[in-house]
C-alpha cells in the first residue's frame, strides 16, 4: 500500500487553499463530484514531494486514501466478513475503490487502477 492523499473536510476552500499554499502546496485540481446524493466540492493541492491533500466541502469525512496493487478480489477478500467496515464499492472503467471504516471508525478509500 502506499499514500494516495488526505482528505479533509473544510469549511472554505479560499481561506484554507491560502493557508496550505503558505505551507508549500499548490493547487492541481478543482471538481464538483456527486457521492451517492450528495454533491462535493473538492480541491486538490499537492507539495514538491508529491503528496496530495484533499479539501472537500460537503457531507463527507476525513480520511485517508491508499493505493492498492492488489486485486479488487483480494481487497475484497479481506473486508467482505467485517461488512460493518465496508461503507461501498466504486467501480469505473479503469479503477476500483472500496470505502472503509477502520476499527475507530476513521475513513478509509483503498483504490486499485489497471
């Protein structure tokens, strides 16, 4: 597994945006995404070395997404006997994501892309 980005939820994107700039991110991408029927505002920053922060304003958590080289049958696997952990599963055309909880309760997107 290895670090996707950190997705925080925030109140504004103006004032956070300046704030994370201050700390070195820059701004890469800016979309309007639909999660089940809510809409989220989201803006990704990401610093020289590559790591990405995820700022969304909508009805979401914080969390953090990892990257995945194993199969989606085998992420599958591993989480399909604890579904009290398996928030849902996206698939599209060449990703699979599967969304958790861990044991504290804290958000976790697993993503595999072909």
């Amino acid at each position: 597994m290895k670090l996707r980005h950190f997705g925080l939820v925030v109140k504004d994107h103006k004032e956070t945006v300046e704030f994370y700039k201050r700390l070195g991110f820059k701004v890469i991408k800016k979309s309007i995404e639909k999660w089940l029927t809510h809409d989220l505002a989201i803006v990704k920053m990401e610093n020289e070395k590559g790591e990405i922060l995820e700022l969304i304003i909508g009805d979401w958590r914080p969390h953090i997404a990892l990257n995945s080289e194993d199969s989606p049958n085998y992420l599958w696997e591993q989480f399909a006997g604890k579904a009290n952990q398996i928030l849902t599963v996206k698939r599209k055309p060449k990703i699979f994501i599967v969304y958790l909880k861990d044991p504290s309760g804290n958000y976790v997107e697993v993503v595999h892309e072909n």
